[in-house]
C-alpha cells in the first residue's frame, strides 16, 4: 500500500456504491463546489462486477 500526505479540513469515511455504469462517494452537501481527493484503502470486492 502507498502512502499519501494531504493537507485539508474534513474526511468523510464511507462506502463506494454502485450508480448506473459507475459508482459514487457520498459526501455532505455542504462540500458542493469544493475540491476533493478520494483515495481507495482497500481492494474492490470481486463479486460486485
């Protein structure tokens, strides 16, 4: 596993769910506008595809 040093001002802990052909990360509404970064910390689980 890598390791990444980010600066910033909240982190939000949740779960990837699957949208149409994608997927998405739920993130409070008051974030909209904000950049963001989103870093994976585990492997996909393979029965989801």
């Amino acid at each position: 596993m890598e390791r990444f040093e980010l600066n910033g001002h909240e982190v939000v802990d949740g779960d990837v769910r699957a949208t149409g052909n994608g997927a998405h990360v739920y993130v409070p509404r008051r974030w909209l506008g904000a950049d963001v970064k989103i870093i994976r910390v585990s492997e996909p689980d393979q029965d989801d595809e």
